[in-house]
C-alpha cells in the first residue's frame, strides 16, 4: 500500500474516546453517542476536534439543539463569529439561516467566506426541516486533491495565488432562477464588496497538509487572464470533486454536521424542487492561510485601514 493511501484511508481510530464511523473512503465520519451542547467537556471537545482534522466531516444524529444551544456548542468548539455580510436571525448572534422555501439553494462547489483573509475554520450546519427526497450536501477533501495532482499542476499551484470575491457569478451558482430572487441575494451578499488574494495552496496549520483553496468564489488567478483563469479553476475543481474524495450526507431533521473548511469544499444538491429545505450554520473564526513559501493572505477590498496595516 502506498503512503498516499495510507494516509487517506478513512479508518476507525481506536485511540479516540468517541464512537467514530468512517462514511466514505476518504472523508466524512458519523460521531454516535454524543449530545452536542454548550455543556460537553473539555476531553469530548478536543476529541471532536481532532477527528475533525482527521476525517474533515463529522455527522451526528438526532440531535436535541436549538439556535441558543448551537451557538453554544460553537463558543466550546472555538470562536463563534457572524456572516460578515447577511444579518443574523432575530434572538441570535452568529446565526445563518439556510432557508430555500422555493427551491433555492446554492448548488455549487465552494470553501466558506474565502473571499475574506482569515476565514472561518470550520462550520457547524443543523438540520431543522428537510425535503422528503432530495437536498442532500457533498464536500470534498481539498488535502486529497492536492496530493494526487500530477507533479506539473502541482509544480503551478504551489507558488499561485487567487484572487477571491463575493462579487460572484450569482446566476451560475443559483442556476435558472428568476432574476428577481438572484438580485436580491446579491444585494444582501455583496452589500460589501471584498476581495482577497489567497495562496492556492495552504499549509493546513493543525495537521500540516497541504489543501487547495479554490472554489466559486475565485475571480482570477494572479497573472493569468479571466479565460486562463476559468480554465484552470476547472481543471482543479475536477481534481478536487473526483467521487474518491467526496461523501455525501443523507440529511434527516435534528442532524448536525461539522467540517474542517481549511481542508473542504462543499455544495448543497438542488434537487428537491418546491420543498422546503431549512438548516442553521454558525461557523468558528480561522486563522490566515499560509502557503508554501511562508507568506499570507491580504485583503484587497475594502482597502485595509491604516490601523490594521499597522498591526500587521
């Protein structure tokens, strides 16, 4: 067996305190017996996270949380933060409602909030109402990808850097839905324009991996082209979306899932119609990505203020 399958074989872990089911060959692990809350302690905490780091996806079952109770959870896991441009629900703080009443959903492959330096380092989705059939969620390993790329794409992307916005293709990611709702969203979502250059590389800062950091928030590629860009942004989605690195979770209401967004991507599955569709995500602060070469991401948009260059 090679190293490369070795290290991506999704195994129980015998030396974890949690009950830990591997999903796919590569990613995603369901975690049984454990009530997710703001009361676990600190030994179950640090068992969540570094199966998080390991397996990327974790998925709990039937789980009792309300708004309050997953925000809670979230400041035990990390850092709790808000969605740096939709309001949060009433009677919460860091709250994102995921609510496709007609149909809506954003079905196309993506890291979350890369369009901002440090963005966030995992996301914690509940599951509230779900469609009968369909609405499933896909997520990649990012780490996967990066490490079967042919030697010259890897030779590319090591030193390559993207620019990131979410000032994006709103009807490509929505598909063929009225104008109307794609105006909308994009007023809310884009309400602040930013951008930030990213390495298309990152140095995972827990486990040392090396990930992609692409996805439908990239604009371009620095010193290539919008056409060049869009090429090679889909030759690394195909590396990264290949059925060997992807799990896809079958959604029942009371479901939790968690991901390491340092190391995934992910896309809700439209198929679902007229149902309803209705999940609640609060994600935890990260950190700046770091290349290859040691260097950071910076912010483009809105211009960095004096002050904050100044802490830098």
């Amino acid at each position: 067996m090679t190293a490369l399958h070795q290290r991506f074989i999704n195994e129980r872990e015998a030396e974890s305190p949690l009950d830990i089911a591997p999903v796919a060959g590569r990613i995603g692990a369901e975690v049984r017996g454990v009530a997710l809350g703001g009361d676990l302690d600190r030994i179950t905490i640090a068992a969540i996270r570094a199966a998080l780091v390991r397996h990327k996806v974790l998925f709990f079952r039937d789980q009792q949380l309300d708004d309050a109770g997953q925000e809670a959870f979230a400041a035990k896991l990390g850092t709790p933060i808000a969605h740096p441009t939709i309001p949060v629900p009433d009677g919460t703080n860091y709250v994102l409602e995921l609510d496709s009443r007609e149909g809506y959903a954003a079905s196309s492959w993506h890291t979350d909030v890369t369009f901002v330096p440090a963005y966030p380092e995992a996301s914690i989705l509940r599951a509230i109402e779900i469609p009968e059939a369909g609405g499933d969620t896909v997520w990649a390993n990012t780490a996967s990808a990066y490490e079967e790329l042919p030697e010259p794409l890897k030779l590319l992307v090591d030193g390559l850097r993207a620019v990131h916005t979410n000032l994006y293709d709103y009807a490509g990611t929505f598909g063929p839905k009225e104008a109307e709702y794609i105006a909308k969203h994009r007023t809310v979502f884009a309400s602040t324009v930013y951008e930030t250059e990213h390495p298309v590389v990152r140095v995972h800062p827990e486990s040392g991996e090396r990930a992609l950091v692409v996805g439908h928030f990239v604009k371009n590629f620095v010193g290539l082209n919008s056409a060049d860009s869009q090429r090679l942004l889909g030759i690394l989605q195909d590396h990264i979306t290949k059925p060997e690195n992807v799990v896809r979770w079958r959604w029942r209401a009371g479901d939790v899932a968690i991901w390491d967004n340092r190391a995934t991507q992910h896309r809700a599955v439209a198929d679902f119609g007229l149902q309803r569709r209705n999940l609640r995500r609060v994600t935890i602060a990260g950190t700046v990505p770091v290349g290859i070469d040691g260097s950071g991401s910076r912010q483009l948009k809105p211009a960095p203020q004096p002050e904050a260059i100044a802490a830098e």
